[in-house]
C-alpha cells in the first residue's frame, strides 16, 4: 500500500495540511516549527513516501517530469546531449522520460501524447526529424514548453541549443589550409541539416581560396558501416597522381568510418591523407591516429537546453524573449592531421 499524507499527519500528530505544506516545500501564513518540520521529514522518510506526480500535475501543479525525444539514441554525440540534459534535471529534482523515434514524426507524436498524458511539463527534442512538417507542428503545439537540440542551423518555432557550424567549419579547413593542403574533399550526411550547412561552408571555402577544381562532396550516413563503404570507395581510387590529400568529414562518426577504411585499404593517415571531424565524441581521441576534430560539447548542449527548458516551465524566463543559445566551438588538434607528402 502506498504511504499517504493522512498516514504520515497520523504518526506526527499534525494535520494533512500541515504535512503537505511541509512536503511540498509552500509558503503559510502560519509558521511551521522546525522541530514539527523535521519530525514531518524524518517520519515521511521513514515510511518510504513518493509523491504521487499524477495527482499533482491533475491538480494544476508542476509534475517535475519532462520528456526527451531523441531521433537516434545510438549516436555518440546524442549520447553526450542526452548525458546533460540527464545531469541537469537531476540537480533541479526532475525526471526524464526518452522516446527513440529514428527521425519519424509519427513516432514522435505517439511519444508527444504519452508524455502529454503523463502531464509532462516539457519536452526536448534532440535532433531533427523528417517528415509531415504540419504534424510536426501538432507535436510542438500539443506541449507548452519545448526546446530542441542539435542539428539545427536557425530559429524555429521554439528555442534551441546548438553548436556553431560556421565558425567550426572555419576552424578545421583553415587547420587544413595552413598546413599546407590545397586539394580537400568533403565527406558528409546530407540528412542532417547541420552536416549540410558545413558541407556548404566547405564548398565556399574552396571557392573563396581559388581551389574550385578540388571541390567534391561525397555523400554518405553517419553509422560506421557507411561511412567506411564510403571511405573504401574513395580510397580505392587513390593513384598517387592528384589524389586528396585531406578529408573534412562533417562529423565524428563519418570520420571514424574513414579511419577504418583507410586501414582496410591500406592508407596511411596522415602520412597520405589527413582527415579531420566534428563533435569531439568520446572515442575521437582513443581512434588510431587519435581524430582532429571539432569541438562542440555535447554534454554542455544538453545541459543548457535542458536548464532553458526548466527555466520556462518554473517561469524564470518568458519564451517570448528567449533566443537560441549557439555555443562556442573549438578545434582539438591530435595525430590524424599532419603536413601533405612533399611532391
């Protein structure tokens, strides 16, 4: 049987009132003792009490539950996101319901509802996802406070967190640059709206520096296994006669693809080609060479998200008046990039 207020006011010798006042933290015009306060705490704790979070959100108070809809939890850098926002909800005494959805709106709305019956203060949503833009609307609608994260490149209509994609583009082709490399390929996940705005960024870059003729962009999936399909194929066509000598994919996990395909076909990095990502996730410096990379944390993206999030449910801030949050990023240089080959 679950502990009641009644059962707790019984053994303390006070009033339902008086323990839910206690146990719910509210002000009273009528000063509560400490010794009863303490008395109420230790007996409640005693009992083994949990709040009942569905009476709570029915009676019009806040259920400290948000929901988090994740468009691929087996992302590294998802993990990251999902690992702050984890963090920070702890620390402010909420919890956290995960929907994977695998970038599908119908699946989003699915979860949308079961956190709108669990009367969910908010949601996140990771990523982007595809599909019916208009029931994606429903989806934000259907909840009054929503933040995205990630994979994103502007405003929409709710506030977001995300990295900044051009000044990190910038970071990593002038790390290329300067180390001598002129002709630069680019390997990227045109499903992501952030990897696609980096792919463009690398095209004018290349413009810009009078090396248009080296312009390729390949296109691929983040997972691993096309990636290193990916990274097989261009490698295979590597003749020692104009061959790139630098590969900027867009993010970690189409550089680890490559990395792999370069040791499966035998080509040396960075000794023949360097090869740079973006994300920084936790395995980029444990790859063989370690990854030069782009930072942008994702832990601190979910952190922040999540806390903007808390702050518009607790009325800290007014939506109305919230921009987009874009962090700072960093290039991390390691041992997959060096100077090209001389001749």
């Amino acid at each position: 049987m679950a502990v009641t207020l009644k059962d707790i006011a019984e053994r303390a010798g006070v009033s339902t009132t008086t323990v839910s006042r206690i146990l719910n933290d509210r002000d009273t015009g009528v000063p509560i003792r400490t010794e009863t306060r303490q008395k109420v705490l230790s007996i409640a704790a005693e009992l083994g009490y949990r709040p009942n979070i569905m009476a709570r959100a029915l009676r019009g108070s806040r259920s400290s539950l948000i929901g988090v809809i994740t468009q691929n939890i087996s992302s590294r850098f998802h993990s990251q996101i999902l690992r702050g926002i984890n963090d920070a909800a702890v620390q402010r005494s909420y919890r956290v319901f995960l929907g994977h959805v695998a970038r599908q709106v119908d699946l989003a709305l699915d979860y949308g509802s079961m956190f709108e019956q669990s009367h969910a203060d908010g949601i996140l949503i990771v990523g982007e996802l595809q599909g019916d833009q208009e029931a994606f609307n429903r989806l934000v609608h259907q909840h009054r406070h929503v933040v995205g994260v990630s994979d994103r490149v502007s405003r929409r209509d709710f506030p977001g967190v995300y990295g900044d994609s051009v000044m990190g583009t910038q970071l990593a082709l002038e790390h290329l640059w300067d180390l001598g490399h002129r002709n630069i390929i680019c390997v990227a996940d045109p499903s992501l709206q952030d990897s696609q705005l980096r792919a463009d960024l690398y095209s004018r870059f290349m413009h810009d520096h009078e090396v248009a003729d080296h312009i390729q962009v390949h296109l691929t999936s983040r997972s691993f296994e096309a990636s290193t399909q990916t990274g097989r194929e261009i490698f295979a066509g590597f003749d020692g006669v104009n061959q790139p000598t630098a590969i900027f994919a867009t993010t970690d996990a189409i550089a680890v693809g490559l990395l792999q395909a370069a040791y499966q076909m035998r080509v040396a990095v960075p000794e023949q080609v360097s090869i740079v990502g973006f994300d920084d996730i936790d395995i980029a410096g444990f790859t063989i060479p370690p990854l030069t990379t782009v930072r942008q944390s994702g832990a601190e993206m979910g952190y922040q998200a999540a806390n903007l999030l808390l702050d518009l449910i607790e009325g800290v801030r007014d939506e109305a008046q919230v921009e987009d949050i874009v962090l700072e990023t960093k290039l991390v240089v390691r041992q997959s990039t060096a100077a090209p080959a001389a001749g």
